[in-house]
C-alpha cells in the first residue's frame, strides 16, 4: 500500500527531483508551490504525509501547518528545509509537524521518516474510528418526530430492518441518515453484533482499503502484522458506510465483489476470506448525477439500492422541530448541568420559522449553544445565532441565503476563524465549508 505524498516547496528543481526520487520508490506524490496552492490541493484530494518547506512566498509553512492542524483527517507532515534554526524547528513540533529533516538530506533517512510518519497517522485515524464508535454504543439516541413523515419513516424502518438486504438512505447534510442507520440496525436481526460506521470521504483510497479490508503481515512498510479490517470486525453484524457517494473509483470495485459474493481479500493478501456483514450506506450526494459523470458506478448503486430511505430535510417537516429541540434541551441542561425550564414562545418561533440548512445536526448545535449562553431560566431569542425568516424578508434580503452566509459569519468568529471546528458546528464537511465560503466572498 502507497503512501500519497504532496510535496510543498518553492524551488521547482527541488520539488521535480524529489518527486522523481520518491516515485521511484513506488510512492504516489503530487506537488505545491506554496501553502495556499497546498491547501487548494487538500481541499480535491486526500494526502497521507505532506513533506513541507518553511520559507515560502504568500503562506509559508508555519501558516499552513496552522490551518490543518486542528482537522482530525489532516495529512501527517514532515518538515524538509533548507533554512534551519532552533526557534522554527520548535514552532513547526509545536503547530503538528511529526518531524523536521533539513536539507540537503539522505534519501533512505527521508523514507524512513515518511514511513513512520504514515504508519502515525493510520494509528491516529483508527483510533479516531475507535473512539467514535466507543461513542455511538454509549449514546442511545433517540429518533424523535411528531410528523407525518417521520411517522412514516419509522414504519417503513420497522418493516424492512428484519431483513438482511441491502439499505442506501439518501438525505441532505444533518437530516439524521447515521441515526436512522442505528435505528434498522437496533431493530434487525443483527442487533447482538455490532454496528460499525466508516465515514467514505475521510480516507484516501489505500486507507480505505485498508480499514475496511485489513493487510496481511509484510504487505507493506511496517506492516508486521496482520489486522482485520472493519468487514471482519463487523462479521455477523452490520457495517454503515457513510458518504457512499465519495468512495474511490477503485475501491467501489471491490467493495462490488464483497456485496456479490461475500468474499474478499487483505492488502497483500492472495486468500479469499468471507464475512457476513449486511450493508447500509448513505449519501447526500445525487447518485444519477455522479453515475452521468462517471465518479460512481451503476452496478454498485443498483447493489446497494435494494431498498432505499429518503430523509427529508427539517424544512419539509416543520412539525419536528419542536419535539427535536426539547429533546436536545433536556440533553444538554442535564450535560452542562444547567436549571434551564423551557424555549419561550418567541425562540419556538424563530425555530420554526428558520429554514435549516443544517437541519437536524444544526438544531442540535443551535440548542446546545442556548444552553451555554442562557443567563436565566428560560431560552430567549437572543440565545440564538440565528433570527426569523420573516425578519429577514421584512429587510428584503434574499432570505435563505442571507440566512446562511450570516450564521456562517457568527460561526467563524465564535470559533476564532478555526474552519475545521467551524464545519463541525455547521454541520457541513470542510469542502463544503470552503465551497459556501468562496460563494459569498468570505474565504481570505
């Protein structure tokens, strides 16, 4: 397995040679003239190690280093430079760097250290996967709705979860697709086994294969010993593979076999071996659109679209929006230990009169906020970052978009411009931050 290497430097002869060197080793390597070019590279595709210079016109590598080092998902990086001293060493350890090599250096030095430093961040990647699944067993959500359409969900819910077939559930940004997943799984058959998620657009392709496939012993660098991916871990339960839409070309074809036949292989493996795993996916993706363009394949979307669920957006089922926020109230009075009675007839308006764009997980992050910032025992309006539609249409703004581009200021300067600790407030992955951000003239 390869490690995907972006080599970010400002001398073009360096960055030719060291590409050249590195791909002669059989790594995968893309390259960036500086910080802000590396970023926009970040953005289209996934990296394992970023080999990164210091000293660089318009971002340096300081400034980079502070931009991703907050993202979980974020490439490891090592530090390769020319200019060395003691202070900017201990700034780039200090801003995340796993280590710092000094030009002109020894090639076999270099691969050791890129090595390792993709093995880290594999480790780091599990136990991010870990710790999210300790979580998801110890939260016990609720599925809570009055509408018809919730209602309807749920019933449909029931009466196919007993199967084994194949879900793909389908449904904007926050509408609650991982929480109707848990739901089949908790009324399937296959609840005593466990349910283990795998988020599809946090991986690069060799990642993913490995998470979810495992390697055998001596697949590659550092690989000592055999791990089983997460078709092993998840045998005789389920396994929910989110953001399906995302998955690499290569790997859907792979993961086509696995749904056909039951059977796969490790990284580096020659042995079929079986798992009994029944799959659900979803996306907020359009699948049509992404099988035209030729980024998904149609015998895969017909394999997994055996039965298929439609989430729909809070705005089209307004009549859960208040249940959802008392729900989230009295989760989080009781977490931040807070005597906080109820929202007052003016908030209830505001949120249901507000059109969503986050949905359900913006509801929850809005609620969780009011509870921080409520000073009495009631939830005001003006514990909200959000106001009315119609206070909007009555200043004959453009409401939704207003709306959004407002609620993404507020979010950013509550967060000190920390855009990855910002998409997870919004609810959006970092792509579409930065999309939303380029759209209404925001990204600096």
């Amino acid at each position: 397995m390869s490690a995907r290497i972006l080599i970010v430097d400002d001398e073009e002869p360096f960055r030719r040679l060291l590409k050249k060197e590195l791909n002669r080793k059989g790594f995968i390597t893309d390259t960036a003239e500086n910080g802000r070019t590396a970023l926009d590279k970040l953005r289209e595709s996934s990296f394992d190690v970023i080999l990164l210079d210091i000293v660089m016109p318009g971002m340096d590598g300081i400034s980079m280093m502070k931009k991703i080092r907050t993202d979980p998902a974020s490439p490891a990086v090592v530090v390769l430079t020319g200019k060395a001293t003691i202070d900017t060493a201990v700034e780039a350890m200090k801003n995340g760097a796993y280590d710092y090599l000094t030009k002109p250096y020894k090639l076999e030095e270099l691969i050791i250290v890129v090595n390792r430093a993709f093995e880290q961040r594999k480790l780091r990647i599990e136990n991010q996967l870990f710790q999210e699944e300790i979580a998801r067993k110890e939260k016990d959500s609720e599925f809570v709705g009055e509408s018809r359409q919730h209602y309807r969900l749920i019933k449909f819910i029931e009466k196919i979860a007993p199967t084994d077939s194949t879900v793909l559930i389908r449904g904007e940004s926050g509408t609650g697709k991982e929480l109707a997943a848990n739901y089949i799984w908790k009324k399937s058959k296959r609840k005593a086994h466990p349910i283990i998620a795998l988020n599809c657009s946090t991986f690069s392709e060799n990642l993913m294969e490995n998470e979810l496939f495992g390697h055998e012993r001596g697949a590659f660098t550092n690989a000592y010993k055999v791990k089983r991916g997460l078709v092993e871990t998840a045998n005789e339960g389920t396994l929910f593979l989110d953001e399906i839409g995302e998955m690499p070309a290569g790997l859907q074809v792979k993961l086509l076999r696995f749904l056909d036949s039951g059977e796969f292989r490790r990284v580096g493996g020659n042995k079929n071996l079986r798992a009994d795993v029944r799959i659900i996916a979803a996306t907020n993706k359009n699948l049509d659109d992404a099988i035209k363009s030729g980024e998904f394949r149609e015998d895969l979307y017909y394999r997994l679209n055996v039965l298929n669920i439609t989430v729909p957006p809070l705005r089209e089922r307004k009549e859960d929006i208040l249940p959802l926020a008392n729900y989230f109230l009295r989760e989080y009075r009781q977490k931040i230990a807070k005597e906080i009675k109820g929202i007052d007839n003016g908030a209830k308006k505001i949120l249901h009169d507000y059109d969503w764009p986050g949905n359900v997980r913006e509801l929850e992050n809005v609620i969780e906020r009011a509870v921080i910032l409520c000073s009495s025992n009631t939830i005001t309006s003006d514990d909200f970052l959000i106001r009315s539609t119609a206070a909007a249409s009555r200043e004959e703004f453009p409401r939704l978009k207003d709306i959004e581009k407002e609620y993404i200021i507020k979010v950013l300067d509550k967060t000190k411009g920390n855009r990855s600790q910002a998409s997870r407030l919004l609810g959006v992955d970092r792509k579409t931050l930065y999309l939303k951000l380029k759209k209404y003239g925001l990204e600096t």
